[in-house]
C-alpha cells in the first residue's frame, strides 16, 4: 500500500504546533523567543499550504484533513469551556467536530485542539 504523501505534510504541521505551544510556554521572552515562534509558525504554515494542494488517499490523511481544518475553524477553547459550549451550538463547527470523531474518534479532541 503506497504512503498517503498528505500525512507527511500534516506530521510537519502536527510537529509545529506541538514545537509552538513548547516554545510559547517557556518563561523566556525577548526577540529571540519571538523569532523562535515566527520560525516555527513559518514551517507550519508551509506544511499547511503543502495539504492544501494534496488531497489525502487514505483513511488516516482523511482523518489528518478533518483534523487540520477543524483546528483551524473550530472554535479555540478547551472542550470542558463554556466558551467551546457556546460554540459548539453553531451548525457548521458541529458538522466539523462530527467529521473529525467520524475519521478519527480516538483523538480528535486531542491536547493540541484545546
């Protein structure tokens, strides 16, 4: 079975936003930390225009896009929140959230969605 050439896009994606929030919690601060970020939101950036040119041919690199485009639309607060709550009432965020636990139910409201 050939590799879906989508996932090797989105495990960069994945790999930045984790190296971000690393990054981002660090007590450090200055130019250099911000450079830092800016770096690491360019790569994610790339790997995101990557995905958008190749769609995925594979269960996994579907359940990646779902993944991707819900981060990226869905609402930004923590699952538990009453901000996510209010959110969540929205047809179109629901819709997505269905389609990210359809493809993937066991992690789809990963730690890097909240």
């Amino acid at each position: 079975i050939p590799k879906d050439p989508f996932l090797d896009a989105y495990n960069i994606w994945i790999q930045s936003q984790i190296e971000f929030s690393r990054v981002d919690n660090l007590s450090a601060s200055g130019a250099s930390k911000y450079d830092e970020l800016d770096r690491i939101w360019e790569v994610g950036a790339e790997a995101v225009d990557l995905m958008a040119d190749i769609s995925p041919s594979s269960p996994e690199g579907l359940a990646a896009l779902a993944h991707v485009i819900f981060a990226y639309h869905g609402p930004n607060d923590d699952p538990g929140s009453a901000a996510y709550s209010e959110a969540i009432k929205y047809t179109d965020i629901r819709l997505l959230e269905n389609l990210g636990r359809a493809c993937a139910p066991r992690w789809f409201l990963s730690p890097l969605l909240a």
